[in-house]
C-alpha cells in the first residue's frame, strides 16, 4: 500500500514540475513580448511627440488689445 501511496505521489511530483517549467517557459515568453512591445511603445511616443511639436503652430505671446 505505502509503495502504490509512493508511486502515486512521486507521479504528481513530476506532473507539477513539468507543469511549472511549462508556466515558466510561457511567462519569460511573455515577458519578452511586454518588453518588446513596451519599447516600440516608447519610440512611438517620442515620434508622435516630435512630429505634434513641428505641426504646432508658433504663435507669439502677445497682450489682447484690451490691455
């Protein structure tokens, strides 16, 4: 019976391992791809910002005629 209970256990031990390098496996993947797609992110923020700067009409400062 305690050799069955053995055997039973060390096969879940083994099924949850290849379980959590699977997971593993999947997060770094993940992670990459967060990382990946959060640098393009940042590239497209500073371009959209540069091209808003040179569209933006250079309006001087100037006091309303009622002053």
């Amino acid at each position: 019976m305690n050799e069955d209970r053995l055997e039973a256990l060390e096969i879940l031990a083994a099924e949850q391992e290849k379980t959590i390098e699977e997971l593993s496996a999947q997060f770094a993947h993940q992670w990459a791809a967060i990382d990946r797609l959060q640098k393009r992110l940042d590239a497209l923020t500073e371009r959209f910002l540069a091209l808003e700067e040179r569209a933006a009409p250079d309006t001087p400062v100037t006091k309303p005629p009622h002053w």
